[in-house]
C-alpha cells in the first residue's frame, strides 16, 4: 500500500508563491458578517516569526462561487498576519459515541515556516459565542489552555489571537 | 466509503517530527508540549478546491516572455494519488524553486550567486482526471545555508498541494537521483524512516526526456487516504 509522501519545511523563500490579494476572503464578492482575523506570532523565546505561511479554512460559511473558504496570508516584519473574512456559524461535530456533535464557530489555521518541519494545526474561536463549553474540540483542551485557542474583539469587527508556537502561552496544536 | 470520510492517521516513521536536533531552525519553533489528537470533523475533511479559471496555471517555468532562463531544461511529471492508489484529480499544484546557480528571486536570499532575469522561479499546475501533472523548468543549483559548517541545500522544488480536505495539505520538496548533497542535508534527513525520504528523490527517466530539448525526470507524490478500516474508525472515537 503506497505511503503518503513526507512533510519537508515551507522554507524561507515561500514568498515566491505569495500573492497578498488571497488574506481577503471576501475578494470574490462574498458578502455578510466580514470580519478582521489578526494575531502575532512568536516562537519559544518570545522573538516575533517574521516569515510565516499562514493559511485558514473554514467549513462554514459554506464555499460557494464567491467564497473559498480559504485564505493565505505572510507574518510581516511584526509577526503580524492579517486575514478579511466572514464570520462562521455552528457546524456539526465528527460522529462518534457521545451522538452527534455540534461545533462552536470556528477556523482552521495552519503556520507553515522555516524550521516548522510539517503544519502546525490549530483552530480560532470567538470569545462569547455560544457553545464553547460543549465543543468537541475545545472539550480536549486542559481549560488552562483552552483561551490560546480564542480569539478576542479589540475593535468592532476585529478579532485578535496571538500564537505562539513554543513556551508558557504555548498554543494548542492539534493531530488530526 | 464517503467522500466526507476521515483522513487515515501517517504511517509510523513517514513523516518528521517537529524538534529535530540536526535542523537547529525547529528549536524554537517546535511545540513543547504534547499535540491533542482531534477527530476529523467536516472542516478536516473538507478543503478548498482551486479551479485554473481563478488561480491560473503557469506549466512552463524555463522562460518570461523576454527570454529563456539559464541552465539545464527539465520536465517533471508524475502523478498525485492516494494511499489506495487512486488518482487525484484536478488538485493544484504549486511550485517554487532557486534558480540555476542557486539563488532564489527573493529578497532574503543573499547567497553570492547572480539572479537571472529570466527566471522567476515559481509556477502552479494542475493534475488532469487521472492525477497526472507535468511542467518545464530548470535544474535548480545547490545553495549554502547557516545551519552548520559547510552546509549546503541539495537541488530541491518545493511543493504545495491541497488534496481533497484540508487535512490532506502537505508541503514537501522534490530531490534529484544522485545528488551527493543528500547524505549531508539536515531538511532531508529529518525523516525517522529512510524510505520516507527516499520517496522524496524524483529519477531520471529517458522516456520522459525529450531530444535537442530537455531532460525528464519522475515524481509522484501520495496523499493521505480516506480510512475505512476499524483502526480510523477507533481513533475517530477520541
Ligand atoms: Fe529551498
């Protein structure tokens, strides 16, 4: 049985690829609650990641013609990514023994870097939606690290989440 | 099986941890802490779909409208399939790559080689219904690097792929047959099991090597298969 192909780094020079126009999700038309998703990352000593890939995707709103779901974006010289995107509804959870399963609101992040030798996986969340205590997902997370996954309001419509990818704010990173 | 059905787990070996001591960059970018193993939901299963009516392809890399890049012609070609064989089709492939002297169009490259006007250095294909792919670009040149003493990057492509899900992205590098580099190279040699690094090296293929024009190499790449056997399905139950 044939083995999927290995992970290698996104390396330093990822930018050949970059193409700013994909952090706007809503750039095909896509129209409802728009929303600025932002943050900051570090790595184990505190120094900002100046060269990341990061990517999201989110089930929900669903794709459409005017919505990938998809987006990339590079840290800048601050360590900041910047994403514009709309905001997403409850999703069913994976089945499993507990019945079916509704997810919070939430996106899918990875950071691809130099050094980050396969994708680091994470998800944000929005501070106060409903449903955080019975998401599946956040339901694994030790509650003393559940907030690296939740992103806060700084400003009408912008959502802020620092990652940090090692030391005592660790973020969660998932196996999926 | 669905097409909604969950991704199988990587097989033991196949893929690198994240803190591998020989690559010093992972020692502060790695997580010290334990991952937490979710199960696949419909946003791991699910992933974007790029058609080339929006992310137009690039299949030829060997040239700019005013001119020809320097160096070794190649073609490249392969197929994308799964961990049952089956193709992948019509998934967008991205690529990036230094040029023949080793320099990459980039800022942050400061490697005392020259840039070659020619030579942009990346390109996006798309496979056809059966999974296959196939471009033109140049042999990349080896470059330094700080990682330690004398170190220097075997020839490489860079790679993206998307897959069906967005738990099938992957990232990864094609190496050439032969390159006496290998053995040396930190990013290579991060894999626990040797034959994962080896499916990593594209061969040489005179088939695929075209007379007066360039040479062909092969490079097939697997993605994550949907599981249906009774292990997936425990580790969905977490
Ligand atoms: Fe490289």
């Amino acid at each position: 049985m044939p083995i999927a192909t290995a992970s290698q780094t996104i390396g330093p020079y990822w930018h050949l690829l970059r193409d700013d126009t994909w952090s706007d999700l809503t750039r095909f038309g896509a129209t409802g609650d728009v929303i600025t998703l932002q943050g900051r990352i570090t790595d184990g000593a505190g120094n900002l990641i100046t060269d990341a890939c990061v990517e999201i995707w989110q089930s929900s709103p669903p794709v459409s013609d005017v919505f990938d779901g998809f987006g990339r974006a590079a840290s800048n010289a601050e360590g900041l990514f910047s994403f514009k995107t709309l905001r997403p509804e409850p999703v069913p959870g994976a089945s499993g023994p507990m019945g079916n399963t509704r997810q919070a609101p939430h996106i899918a992040l990875t950071i691809l870097a130099r050094g980050v030798t396969k994708a680091l996986w994470t998800r944000i969340y929005f501070q106060g939606d409903a449903g955080h205590d019975e998401d599946p997902v956040l339901s694994l997370i030790p509650p003393a690290r559940r907030n690296t996954l939740i992103a806060h309001q700084t400003k009408p419509g912008v959502w802020h989440l620092d990652i940090a990818l090692q030391g005592a704010s660790e973020t969660v990173f998932f196996e999926i | 099986m669905s097409d909604t059905a969950p991704f199988r787990p990587p097989v033991p070996g196949s893929q690198p941890e994240y803190d591998v001591k020989i690559y010093g960059s992972t020692a502060l970018r790695a997580p010290s802490q334990p991952l937490i193993r979710i199960a696949q939901s419909i946003t791991e299963r699910t992933g974007p779909h790029f058609s080339p009516a929006r992310y137009p392809s690039n299949i030829d890399i060997s040239k700019v409208a005013s001119g020809e890049a320097q160096g070794q012609r190649i073609i490249v070609e392969g197929h994308v399939r799964d961990e049952d064989g089956r193709p992948v089709p019509h998934t967008m492939i991205e690529l990036w790559q230094a040029n023949s002297c080793g320099r990459y169009h980039h800022e942050g490259d400061q490697h005392d080689a020259p840039l070659d006007q020619h030579f942009q250095g990346s390109g996006r294909v798309f496979t056809d219904e059966n999974g296959k792919y196939r471009y033109t670009s140049i042999k990349p040149g080896a470059y330094p690097w700080r990682n330690h003493h004398n170190a220097w990057r075997p020839n490489h492509i860079h790679y993206s792929l998307f897959g069906p899900g967005f738990a099938t992205r992957l990232i990864t590098q094609m190496y050439f047959e032969g390159d006496p580099l290998l053995k040396y190279d930190p990013i290579y040699n991060s894999l626990p099991d040797p034959a994962a690094a080896a499916r990593l090296i594209a061969g040489f293929d005179i088939n695929l090597t075209e007379p007066e024009w360039a040479l062909g190499y092969r490079f097939d790449v697997t993605l994550r298969g949907r599981g249906a056997t009774p292990f997936e399905d425990a580790h969905e139950e977490h």
